[in-house]
C-alpha cells in the first residue's frame, strides 16, 4: 500500500496514552465523571494519578 506509513515511535506514544486512559476507567468516578465540579474532578484525576504512578 503506497502512502500509509508506520512509525514506530508514533505508535509507541499513542499505546502509551491509550494504557494511561485504560487505567483511569478502573476508578469509577473518572469514567462517570461523578464529581460536579471541576476543582474536584482535577483532584480525582490527581489522586488516580498518584496512585498509578506509585
């Protein structure tokens, strides 16, 4: 197929966003969306952040 290209690295860092966003459904109230205000929807993000990481 002329025209279509893989880039591996392009590849590389859309798994790696893709596995990021598949980690955060596991915690309900990001995938809901449950928290009404922004401040705390920030700090639910924060916290599921943190708690990946570590």
């Amino acid at each position: 197929m002329a025209g279509i290209e893989f880039r591996r690295t392009a590849y590389r860092r859309r798994n790696i966003v893709e596995r990021c966003f598949n980690r955060f459904k596991q915690f309900r109230a990001i995938a809901t969306r449950f928290d009404k205000t922004a401040v705390s929807y920030r700090g639910m993000i924060d916290l599921a952040t943190l708690l990946i990481w570590l």
